[in-house]
C-alpha cells in the first residue's frame, strides 16, 4: 500500500543527545518536505527535497539537517537536541504537477526536549 | 510574497448546522490554491483544491470550496456539520515558483457541539 511514514511517533529526549527522526514513502514521490508545527499554529517548512542528493533550506531557520540518499528516505537529523527543538515534525511528499501538486504527509513526530 | 489568512482560529457550530470557514489569500498570480484537514495526533489530508476552471471545488467528505477572485478569497462550507468534522483546517497556496511548496494559514480548530 501507497503511504508515507514517520518513526518515532514520539520522542522524549535530554538536552545535547543526537536524534532522527525518520521518514519513508512508498510512492515513488521525488519531493520530499519537513515541516515544524508548534501547538495551534501554522506548519513552517524547514526543508525539502526535488530528488536524490537534492536538499534545500525551507523558510524557517532549522538547526536541523537532512539527507537524501534514497528516493523513499528523507531523514531529519538534529546533532544537539536542546529544549527550543520541543515541536512537532511532519514530512511530506508530492509527485511534480507543476505546483499543482498534492503533498501527502505522514502522522508526525512529537519531540519534546527536557 | 504570498500569504494565507484564515480568520477565526476557532470556529463552533452545532451538528447539523453550516460549516463555514475563512481564507483569503495574497498572490500577485492566479494561485492554486488548498484547503487540508487534521484531525488530532494525525498528519494533514487534502480535503480539495483549485487549479483552473470551474471555481467551485468540490471535495471529500462533503466539503466545497469557491474562489473569488475578486475577493481574494477561498471559503470552505460545508451545509451540515458531523462530529466527526471536528478537526484542525488548514488553507494554503502554492508558492509563486510553482516547485511545489505550500504556503500554509494559521489553521481553524472546527469544534462541533452535539
């Protein structure tokens, strides 16, 4: 079945550890998206992806960085977790329809930072 | 540069009654335009979206949208609130390059009272 998907769902960590998160999509999609939602408020893309070894800064500064080595994998990596990260990260996909296109997103992860 | 406003962060209606949620847009271009639902500890789904042509959009779960050009605006209705509509909505636009990206509004929590 077509889905894209995100571990963990959720994550409590202490201040300085080296997380990822990871993301996985079964569509063949060549866009890849992160996106940072804080509690009630709007989804921030803090990177994206056209294609393998493509990746770009989205409009929120992230101390976040990613990969894309493989079509289906877009990991999210933060080397010093520290309580600011505390959020919600979704990633996404989309096949290119001239921005026409439809994202699919996964369920999320919840990231708290102690 | 473009933006969504969706105003009202928290909408109340009875079951049964109309849905009617708020976005109005900012583009310098006919924009293609989104509406996505959330529901808790979930990712986005796409409810509809406009591209060109007819300027009402018909989506799942029995939801519309109609672009106003005129009045830079997206509306989401729906004629008879379910429960199960209780939900986060968000309107977005796509970016003016066109890759894909999304612009998204501040969302509208949609409580539904028995």
């Amino acid at each position: 079945e077509a889905d894209i998907y995100q571990t963990p769902r959720y994550l409590v960590i202490g201040t300085g550890k080296k997380i990822t998160l990871e993301c996985s999509q079964t569509m063949g999609h060549d866009k890849m998206y992160w996106y940072q939602q804080d509690p009630g408020m709007e989804l921030h893309l803090i990177h994206y992806s056209y294609g393998v070894n493509s990746t770009e800064k989205g409009d929120l500064s992230s101390e976040s960085t990613v990969s894309r080595i493989r079509t289906e994998h877009f990991p999210l990596t933060l080397e010093s977790a520290r309580p600011s990260h505390t959020s919600q990260y979704l990633c996404a996909s989309s096949e290119y329809m001239g921005g026409m296109d439809e994202q699919f997103f996964g369920p999320g992860t919840r990231l708290t930072v102690l | 540069a473009q933006s969504v406003t969706q105003l009202g962060s928290h909408v109340s209606v009875s079951e049964g009654a109309l849905v009617l949620l708020r976005c109005n847009y900012s583009s310098s271009v006919p924009p293609y335009l989104f509406w996505y639902v959330q529901y808790p500890n979930q990712g986005l789904q796409l409810l509809l979206k406009y591209t060109t042509g007819a300027t009402l959009v018909k989506g799942i779960n029995g939801f519309e949208a109609e672009f106003k050009k005129s009045e830079t605006s997206f509306h989401l209705t729906k004629p008879s609130a379910h429960m199960s509509d209780a939900a986060e909505y968000f309107c977005a636009v796509s970016d003016l390059s066109n890759t894909g990206k999304l612009i998204f509004g501040q969302g509208t929590t949609l409580q539904v009272k028995p």
